[in-house]
C-alpha cells in the first residue's frame, strides 16, 4: 500500500471534495449509481514537520538548517494563501464554531470514494461550509490536481525527448534581451 504521508496522524474531519452540483439530492432509484469523495483534515501543527521534509533535509528529527528557514517561509505562506497545489493542500484557519482549535489542512490528493447511499450521514455531520470565494478556490485547486487536458509532453512522443532537450539547448543558446 502506498503511504499517504499522514498515518500517524488522526484526521480532525473530513471535507467533501465532490463537486456541489453532482450532490443535487436524487429520489431513491436503483439505476443511480454515485459516488461521494472526501478528504482527510489534519492539524497543520502535526503534519508540518513530514511537509518540511518535501523541501529540505532535516539534520536530525523536526529540526532544519537555518538556511531552509526560507523555504519554510515559502511554503507556509502558499499553504495559507491557498495556493499550494504542488502538495495539494487546502488551508483551514481555527474556527471555534467548527470545533477547529488549531489550524489544519486538508489533504486532496488523498480522495476517499463513498458510496453515495451515504450522503445523508455527511449531511448530518456537516459542521461548516466554506465561504463562496473559498469554494471557488477548493474547487480551482481540485480541477488543477484532477482535471489534466490529455495533451501528450514532448517526451510523451518517440523521440520527443530528444526533440525537447534540443530545444531547451536552443533557446538558452539565443540572447536573452535585456539580460
């Protein structure tokens, strides 16, 4: 089994990851057939430091070199603006209505399938939603992590990465202007 990079940790929640318009309640029939996806939310403070390893050498447990701290910085700064897609991180700030103490994130390269049959439990579970702007975000960050156009790389194609290193050679062989 693959490792997810969360085992350790209990998930706070989770957040439903499928899109609002295939969740339109649907009269009990037999030919539909759906599937709900969610996400596991952890707390951000206890998955930080396995984050950290993605982007610098730890020199002993949960401690980095000093001249990582920059790109700790970096990466907390994507995380809470929302734009970590590389990780594919959604950002939640603590919430004393949603029972959220501490910062968490939620994981959506990590996608439960749920038979649909069981939609009305996350409804009774539901303990937030997330502001229009924020679904637009989520939803931006799903579609850029699931939704790929099926376009071939040039090393998808015989000999294309031949083709491509030349071309890269290429263009770092002309003059840049203003460089």
């Amino acid at each position: 089994m693959r490792s997810t990079g969360f085992e350790p940790h209990e998930p706070l929640g989770f957040m439903v990851a499928t899109q609002s318009c295939d969740l339109v309640r649907r009269k009990k029939t037999e030919s539909i057939d759906y599937h709900v996806s969610i996400v596991p939310v952890l707390s951000l403070k206890a998955v930080l430091p396995e984050l950290l390893t993605k982007i610098a050498q730890p020199v002993a447990f949960g401690m980095f070199a000093a001249s990582t701290k920059y790109k700790a910085q970096q990466l907390l700064e994507r995380i809470v603006d929302q734009n970590e897609s590389k990780l594919g991180l959604f950002y939640f700030h603590p919430d004393a209505e949603l029972g959220l103490g501490d910062s968490a994130v939620a994981f959506l390269r990590v996608k439960i399938p749920l038979e649909g049959k069981h939609y009305p439990v996350f409804i009774d579970a539901r303990r937030g939603r997330l502001d229009p702007e924020f679904r637009a975000k989520c939803g931006w960050l799903l579609g850029n992590l699931y939704s790929r156009a099926a376009s071939p790389d040039w090393a998808d194609r015989e000999g294309g990465k031949r083709q491509r290193d030349e071309l890269v050679k290429q263009h770092l062989a002309e003059k840049i202007p203003g460089a």
